[in-house]
C-alpha cells in the first residue's frame, strides 16, 4: 500500500485538494441560491479529479488517469450541465423555506466534522495504520457524507435533495480515491454511470412533480391527496 | 548601535499611537479613489483630532462618572496592548510577559466594554441601541476569537505572539498548512467585525443603522477625539496581529537598532497597505448585510477555526 510511505510533499498535495473540496461542501451549506450549489459540485469534483490524478501519479497507477477524465468530464461538466437545465426550467431560483438558516447549517456542519475527526481517529487507532493521511482522508470522506445527509434532511427543494445525495457520493469516491486507489477501472465506470442516471431519472421525476403537483418542494408534497 | 530594552518597548506604543490615524485617513481616502471621487487628505484623521480637542465638552444632565471615565479606559486599554504584542522588534520587551494573547484579547474587550457601559449611562435612546447591537456582536465573535486562540496554540504549542511568530518564520511548511490558513481566513471575518467594516458595519456613519457611532453620540470636544483615537488605535492593533503574527511574519527588527526600528516601521507600513488594500476592495463589492444576517459571516468565521483545528490536528 502506498500510503505507508507518502512523503510530506504528497501528503500536503492531498490534504490541500481533500480540504479544499472540504470547503466547497460548506459553500453548498452556507448558500442560498440553487446555482451556487451546482457551481461549487463543479468545483469540487474537478478538485477531486486532480486528487485522483495526484494520486494516480504518485502511486504509479495509470489507469487512476483515466478515472480523473472520466470525474472531470462527467461530475464536473455533464452532471452540473444537466442540473442547471433542470434549475433552468423550473421556477425556483434560491432555498426559500430552510429548516435551518445557513449560519446555523455551517455551525452545525462545523461539529459534524469534528465528530468525523474523532470516528477517524478511533478507526485509525484501532487499525493502527500508520499514516496521518489516513485519518485526514477519513474525516473527510466521512464529514462530506455527513454534510451530505444534512443537506438531505434540511433542504426542502428537489434540485438540493439530489446535490446532497451527489455530495454523499462525492465523499465516498474522494475517500475510495486516496484510501483504496488500486479499484478496478470498471467499479468506478459504473458507478459513473449510475450517477448519470440517478440525474436524469431526477429530471424527469422532477418534470412530473412540475406538471402533477405544481411543486418541487417536499414541504408541499406532505399531504395525501385522494 | 542598539537601543535599550525600555526604548524600544516606548518605541513601540508611540508608533502605535501616532500612526493610527495615518492608517485611517489612508482606508477613508483609497475608499473614496476607487469610487473615483477625490476624498479627504490622508492625514485628515489628525486634523480632526486636533479639532477635537480644542472643542468644549458638553455631558448630558443624566449622565454619571461612568460617561466621563470611559473614554480614559478606552484609551489606556489601547496603550497598554502594543506592549503585549510584537510591533516593531519581533523579541519580548519589558512587561510583555504582563499577559498572553487571551490577556491581550482581554485588555481590548475592555476597552469596548467601558464605551459600551457609556453608551448606556448617556441615556440617549442611540446609545441604548448601539450598545445592545454591540453586545449582540461580540456575543457572535467571542466563540470564533477563543477557537482562533486555541487553534493558534495548538499550532504553536504556546499562547504567546512572539512564539507564532518565530514559528511561522522559521518553517514554510506550517506556513502552508492548512490549519494555519484556516486561522488567517477565521482571523481575517473577526478583523472586519472588529474594526467596523462591510458587511456588518455600515460605511457611511451617522445613520438608523449605526453601532460604534450610536454608542458615542453624545460625546464632544476632547472626550470624543479620546474615543475616536482609541479605535483608530484599536484597527491599527488588530491589523498589526493580523500582520505580524498571521499572515506577514517577516521584516521585523530583530536586534532593535536606531536604522531597524526605522525599516521595520516602513514595513509595518507596506504591510498594512496590502491588508487595508484588501479590506477596501471587500468594503466597494460587499453590501451591509440585513440585521437578522449578521450571524453569517461569524458562523462562517467559527466554522473556519473549527476547520483549523481539525486540520491542526490532521497533519
């Protein structure tokens, strides 16, 4: 494994595009405007692509190059290209009724990632891995998860729902990126994949919500209709 | 030829308290060039403090001793700092050892303080007011200030500048980690709130949604310049912190001659001019933000130190 003998510079390299995209989670927390929320997901998978590069450089795997075009091409540009036509068309512009105002969601997200801290350093203890980056990849991997699934539980409309769920996987591939960079080529492919259906599934769903129930908002879809 | 210990020490408070308002005059007049009009002269900080104190002071009817003793606390709390803080020399001086950066933090809470207690005392409704923004205000700083402290000292393994500082300038890879990167951004939001900037502060003073000056509207004559020079000096503190044991360590006397001190005030002067640059171009892209939304920069300044203590701990 790779990472027992990282030198500084590389851990730096990694620790700088892990917290950075780290960073943009919380520009997605700390926003009102749907758009800002596509534009930081951009930023963030291209930081991750790099990563991903870095690590496919340092480590000798070439195969991890072809994974960066791959995130850059499909997570930085196809998958915001789709939400924004999906923002386009709907006539919602910006987060109206939050459960938590931004500031208390960035408060919040803040001590998530210290309770991410502390899981990674039990984890790391446990399983006595050597490595600093070890627990920097898990916090982060863990704290994106986290910030993910806040984004789910207090964002009402469906264009956030989905970012969170991209957010999440984000998390988990920028994890799987530094922890495990040996995954075959064809996991990541399809997971790609996945991620370009789970948009385009949401597209038309959301379509359907527009047109049968006027709303895109799940604090209006509560109610049973008959 | 080296200076004794208490010179520099004199050194640097003078420097403090002379060349605040030249900081001042120079924000107000670069403020007012970006908007390409001409504005006033840069040393007009000075002239007014110079009108000032030729004026009559006039105190309120309802007003006790706290109105008149405040400004004097407001004003010695200001002198006292630069002695805790690296200014000029980048090495401990007599009574620096009087208090660390939390004694420092706490000297300069002091002075807000005792203009906070007058604002009450004056009995004009503005004064009321503006004390209560401020107390809302530093009620929202204080967490991000104290994480900043302890993030510093968990970077430094000390609580006192001169140590940061001599970290910093020793090693680039700290410099560039990003626990210390955190701290300058968390550092940077607690400097805008505290020397009344955008977004929390409104630019054009006098107006319904005042804080420092709702506080000290009943002020005149030399009471009034005591307190206007207090914050003057207290910007011109909070940007040397920020300078000298955040962002730009270097170029600092280090041995304390005539000719150093002389060099190290010049880039002390260039130094500010970078920040003060930055800070204007915050102040002309930023609007005030509404009242109910003051939380959000603070939040984001505590979540900052939050990230640096964790990435202290990470690497």
């Amino acid at each position: 494994m790779f990472l027992a003998h990282v030198n500084p510079l590389q851990a730096s390299i990694f620790s700088s595009l892990a917290v950075v995209s780290l960073l943009l989670t919380f520009v997605m927390l700390g926003s009102h405007w749907l758009r800002n929320y596509v534009f930081a997901f951009a930023a963030q998978s291209w930081m991750i692509a790099a990563l991903s590069a870095c690590v496919g450089y340092f480590a000798g795997y070439p195969e991890l190059y072809m994974i960066a075009v791959l995130t850059a091409l499909f997570r930085g540009l196809v998958l915001p290209y789709l939400l924004l036509r999906i923002i386009g068309r709907l006539n919602v512009k910006r987060e109206l009724h939050a459960v938590l105002q931004p500031s208390s969601s960035l408060v919040i997200g803040a001590f998530l990632v210290m309770f991410a801290f502390v899981i990674a350093n039990h984890m790391n203890s446990q399983s006595l891995l050597a490595s600093r980056v070890v627990v920097m990849a898990l916090t982060i991997m863990l704290s994106m998860k986290f910030l993910g699934f806040l984004m789910l539980t207090v964002r009402d409309e469906a264009v956030s729902q989905i970012l969170g769920l991209l957010v999440l996987e984000n998390g988990i591939f920028l994890g799987s990126q530094i922890l495990v960079p040996g995954m075959p080529l064809l996991i990541e492919i399809v997971i790609l994949f996945d991620l370009l259906i789970v948009v385009a599934c949401f597209g038309m769903l959301v379509r359907f919500l527009v047109v049968h129930a006027g709303t895109t908002s799940s604090r209006q879809l509560n109610r049973l209709v008959g | 030829m080296t200076l004794p210990n208490v010179i520099l020490q004199i050194c640097q408070v003078l420097c403090v308290l002379l060349l605040a308002p030249l900081l001042q005059g120079f924000i107000l007049k670069a403020e007012e060039r970006i908007q390409r009009s001409r504005g006033p002269s840069i040393i007009q900080p000075y002239r007014d403090l110079w009108k000032l104190f030729h004026k009559q002071s006039v105190v309120p009817e309802s007003a006790s001793w706290i109105y008149l003793i405040a400004p004097l606390i407001a004003f010695t709390a200001m002198l006292i700092v630069p002695i805790l803080i690296p200014v000029l020399t980048d090495r401990p001086l007599p009574q620096s050892d009087m208090g660390d950066m939390l004694g420092g933090g706490m000297v300069l809470t002091l002075g807000s303080f005792a203009i906070i207690l007058a604002g009450l005392d004056s009995g004009n409704v503005y004064g009321g007011i503006g004390s209560s923004r401020a107390v809302m205000l530093a009620i929202l700083a204080e967490p991000t200030l104290i994480l900043v402290l302890v993030g510093i000292s968990l970077l430094a393994k000390a609580m006192l500048p001169f140590v940061v500082n001599h970290l910093l300038l020793g090693s680039l890879s700290i410099y560039w980690s990003p626990a210390h990167l955190f701290l300058i951004l968390a550092f940077f939001v607690l400097l805008l709130v505290e020397t009344d900037r955008l977004p929390i502060h409104s630019p054009t003073h006098l107006e319904i949604y005042m804080i420092d000056e709702a506080r000290i509207l009943e002020y005149s004559g030399p009471l009034l310049a005591l307190l206007k020079w207090a914050s003057m000096m207290k910007q011109f503190i909070l940007y040397t912190i920020f300078c000298n044991v955040f962002v730009l360590p270097w170029g600092m006397s280090q041995i304390g001659t005539p000719l150093g001190e002389i060099g190290s005030i010049v880039s002390l002067l260039a130094k500010f001019l970078l920040v003060a640059l930055v800070v204007i171009v915050i102040e002309t892209v930023q609007s005030r933000l509404r009242f109910y939304r003051y939380q959000e920069p603070l939040a984001a300044g505590f979540m900052f130190a939050v990230l640096a203590i964790v990435s202290s701990q990470l690497l």
